[in-house]
C-alpha cells in the first residue's frame, strides 16, 4: 500500500517534468547567472544562548486540510520577520500543501531573513527553480534520496550557493546524512509515511549526534516549554508552522514561543 510520501513523490516527478517543457533548466541557468549572493541561512540561526525559529509560511497540509483560510503569504512572512523569525521557511509544493513557487518570489523582497524553500526536492532542476525565486537554502529529505542521490544534490545546492537543510526521520538515515558532514541537519518529528508526530523523536536522535552539530527540530513545536526541553537537549533551531498558521495574532504567538511575551 502506498504511503502519502509515495503518492506526493510519484506526483512531484509528473510536476517537475511539466516544470521542464515550461521553463528549461537552461533558461533557469540564465535567469539566475547574475543573481546577488544568497543570504546566510546558516549563520542566522546559529544564535548562541537561544533556540532559532524558522517560521513557516504554509496554509494546509495532507493530514490537517486547510490550516490558515485567510493566507496572504507575504503579510505573513513579514509578521514573521518583524517578530524576531531568524529564517522563513516557504511551502512551494501545490497540490498537497497549496503552496505556491510565487510565494517565494514575493516573499524574497518584501523582507530581509533568509529564505528556505520547503518542498520535495528530486533533482537539480528544482534547485534551479529556488534559486531563481528568491531562496537562500533549500530542504533536502534524506528519505527520498536514496543511493547517492542525497550527497549529489547536496553538492549541487552548495555550488549554486544555496544553503542546505538535511532532513531525516528515520533513524537508519542519520549515519548517512551525518557523513555528508552538512551545515545544518534536521530532524523531523512527523513520520511523512504515517504522519504521525512526537517531538521526543527529536529528543531520542540527539542522543547519536555530536553536540557540535547544528540541529533543527522540526514539527509538533507548539509551546514555549517544547523549546526548552528542545534546547536543553542541544538543538540549535526549530521550524514552526502550524501552530503559528492557526491563530489569529501571529506576531504574538511567535513572540510568546521565543519567550518574549
């Protein structure tokens, strides 16, 4: 039986090839060819003393339908920013999260932290498309990358100058990613296969990974106490959607999740 990550790679290959006879990567070589140097997504998160936030622009998700009805994604991104988000993360994948790639390109000048572009990435031709939309990182998921495929889009992101977040779940990925030695690892908390979420996943993991590492938590992030169990463990950052999409104020729920309210 297939899970939800098969069903959302299976339709993501369909997508990037109908991205291609629309755009060829060779036109996406050209648009981004004189592009300033991306900002550093890595270093603003590395805040010492304090858990970074990435704020996620995200409007619905496979397993909680649509979270945020009244979404303008740039107004959000710079509520985001002016309450003390140290990085953006913009969903881009259409049909399962009614993301948009536009979202990033509005976003990217409307506002002055670093952008990642959160999305199912399986080849090249979609870290050209980051690029050339605005992203300084780009998310990489160990679970859909298997064989080599992880390390050579790993080096591919580096030499576009795209910052990369490595993310994994399970467990038997962790040697793998570690090895790739990448500036930033996340671990999610939510099983793509299940969608089941525990932010102890997080917690147990942290345990296999130096404490020099720069780790991102990511997902079931919901209060200010999850951080601090989370920082007390060593993680460096986490990567906050839902419970922010959901509420009315914005600025003050991520303000309260940093501890200032």
């Amino acid at each position: 039986m297939k899970s939800i990550l098969d069903e959302i790679v299976a339709r993501k290959i369909l997508e990037i090839a109908a991205a291609k006879r629309r755009v060829s990567e060779q036109e996406l070589e050209f648009q981004i060819a004189g592009l300033a140097p991306t900002r550093d997504f890595t270093t603003a998160l590395r805040r010492p003393g304090e858990v970074t936030v990435i704020a996620e622009v995200k409007k619905a998700s496979p397993s909680a339908g649509v979270i945020r009805a009244d979404f303008d994604a740039v107004a959000i991104a710079k509520l985001y920013a002016a309450n003390g988000a140290a990085c953006l993360s913009v969903l881009t994948d259409e049909h399962f999260f009614q993301g948009r790639l536009e979202n990033l390109t509005a976003i990217a000048p409307a506002v002055g932290v670093p952008l990642l572009r959160k999305d199912f990435v399986l080849e090249r031709y979609q870290l050209l498309e980051a690029r050339a939309a605005g992203a300084d990182a780009v998310l990489l998921i160990a679970e859909i990358l298997p064989g080599a495929m992880l390390a050579e889009l790993h080096q591919e992101a580096l030499k576009l100058g795209l910052h990369v977040l490595i993310e994994l779940h399970d467990a038997e990925q962790l040697d793998r990613v570690l090895m790739l030695n990448p500036a930033l690892v996340g671990i999610n908390n939510r099983n793509l296969r299940t969608f089941e979420t525990r932010l102890d996943h997080t917690l147990e993991l942290m345990t296999q990974i130096s404490k020099e590492a720069t780790v991102i938590s990511e997902s079931g992030i919901r209060t200010r106490a999850d951080l601090d169990r989370l920082a007390a463990a060593g993680v460096s950052g986490v990567l906050v959607g839902e419970s922010l999409m959901r509420v009315a104020d914005i600025g003050l729920a991520l303000r309260t999740l940093r501890g200032l309210a």
